[in-house]
C-alpha cells in the first residue's frame, strides 16, 4: 500500500478562504462545500438562576445596609436590659433560609 499526500495538499490547495471580509454570495452549485458550525448557546436555566441569585444578593445587601431605626434599637436595649427579649426561632430560620 502506497500512502502519498499529493492528493491531500492539492485538495487544501483549492478550498478558499470563507471570512465575512471576502464572502462571496455567487458561489456557483460547482464550488459548494460541506462546513461544520459551531453554535455556542446558554442553558436559559442557568441564566435564570444567574439573576435569580443576583437579585436575592442586592435584595440581602439591601437589608443589611439599611439602618434600624433610633426607636427600634432604644426598644431592643430595653428588652434585653429587662431580659424581656424573646428570640423567634421561626423568624431566624427564615431569614436563614431566604424565605
């Protein structure tokens, strides 16, 4: 078996070039070719979890920076100082769990 590359080099020759600079829209039925593509496409539950997350991020940056009230915070001191103040567990998981 005789393996030559003459036919390989002579068929690279004769393909040309297909670029959006010189993109020819008269080809003729002779010169057509068979071109692979590559199509590049999100997964649309991957964006929606990206701005779900986003928005859940700004909304907790929102709250945390926010500031209490001079009346809350002087009703919490005297809550803790008369050992009055009761934790709600249900309002901690919560908050713990983003609901």
């Amino acid at each position: 078996m005789k393996i030559s590359n003459n036919n390989i080099i002579k068929n690279y020759t004769e393909l040309r070039l297909h670029t959006k600079e010189n993109f020819s829209p008269s080809v003729t039925s002779s010169e057509k070719h068979s071109f692979d593509a590559v199509i590049i496409q999100s997964n649309p539950r991957q964006i929606e979890e990206h701005t779900f997350a986003k928005a859940v991020s700004r909304q907790l940056s929102a709250e945390v920076s926010s500031i209490a009230s001079a009346e809350k915070i002087g009703q919490l001191q005297k809550q803790i100082s008369e050992q009055t103040y009761v934790v709600d567990a249900h309002a901690v998981a919560s908050r713990m769990l983003l609901v």
